[in-house]
C-alpha cells in the first residue's frame, strides 16, 4: 500500500528528506479556528520565538526523525490509528505549567484527556515506537523559551481561556528547513462509539 492508497492522502505530501535522509515529523490534534489564531495571538504576546512557527495544538507524538523510506509504513500505520478512534469533544479551560523542570506555560486540555492518552498509545508505537523523555501529558503550549514574567504573564492572563470543539481528526506535521511545522497529512476519526 503506497500513500496514494491511504484514505485523505493528499496529492502534495511533502516530505521530502533533509540532507542525511531523514525526516522530521510530528503527530497532534490542531486547535481548530478561530481559536487557533487566538492562541498564537497570545503566544506573540507573550514574546515566544516559536509562536509563528508552531501552530496550536495538542502533541500526539513528539518531533520524531525518520528514515525518508519509512514514510509509507508511518502513513498505513497512522490511518490505523485514526480508523480505531471515535471523534470526541476536547474542551481547553484554564492554565498550567511545568516550572520549575521545564519553562512552559500551557492552557490545560480539560475535557478529552483519556481520548487524547489512548490516540496517544495507538500513535506511539510500532514505526513510531519511541521512548519519551515525561510521561504524556496533554496541552496547548502558549508560552516557552521567555523569561519568567513572560511566564507569569501568561499564566495569569488565559487562567480564565475555556473553549470546547469536536475533534474528528489528527494531522502528521513536518518539520521544514525553515524551521515551521506544516501539516502534511490529515487522518479522520472514523472510529465507533466505544
């Protein structure tokens, strides 16, 4: 089975190999808009260098390289994924932080949490087994790499952010030489009820 073969494959998957024959990819569930654009607003704000070249959303599988051959086998493999889970209501409400180990401040994933620890687990395995550095913990970054009242700032200023929207798919993301992650490839939710 080639990409073409993979339901919502999309004629312009480009990931092309960098230099040494890898790719850089990435799984996540994007916040949809306009709330998208209104979490990048802030992230700006805040004076986050990657807050134009990280969309908003939800980390299924951490920045992963990959031998460029792989390719085909991660798209079957992530369509699987996608096949056995159901749509489900992810509700975004409130702050949290993971000061002092690491600096970032995220809004919390408040509703849809067991949803995103199990497409998680279906995610990270076979091609995509890897071992990861925390235990899954699932939010939207809104703050990383600022000072700390740049930190304490976003903190308080989206404690109150709440706002709810289904999520019927997830998207494999690359990583470009010019250091944006693009969406490359979207996977539908077409799971039953469980």
């Amino acid at each position: 089975m080639s990409a073409r073969d993979v339901p919502d494959a999309t004629m312009g998957l480009d990931l092309g190999p960098v230099a040494d024959g890898t790719v850089t990819v990435g799984v996540a569930v994007a916040v949809p808009d306009p709330h998208a654009a209104e979490l990048q607003q802030h992230r700006r704000s805040f004076g986050d260098p990657l807050a134009d070249a990280v969309p908003a959303h939800v980390t299924l599988l951490p920045p992963t390289p990959l031998p460029a051959g792989s390719v085909d086998g991660v798209l079957e493999h992530l369509d699987r994924a996608a096949r056995g889970t159901a749509p489900f209501t992810m509700r975004l409400r409130g702050t949290g932080t993971f000061r002092p180990v690491s600096p970032v401040v995220f809004v919390q994933v408040a509703e849809g949490i067991a949803a995103c620890e199990l497409l998680e687990r279906a995610v990270r395995c076979g091609p995509l087994q890897r071992d990861v550095e925390f235990a899954y913990h699932p939010h939207v970054t809104v703050a990383h790499h600022v000072a700390p009242p740049a930190l304490d700032r976003a903190f308080d200023e989206l404690a109150d952010y709440e706002v709810a929207f289904g999520v019927d798919a997830f998207w494999l993301y690359r990583h470009g030489d010019d250091g944006v992650w693009r969406p490359d490839h979207r996977f539908a939710l077409t799971g039953g009820a469980r």
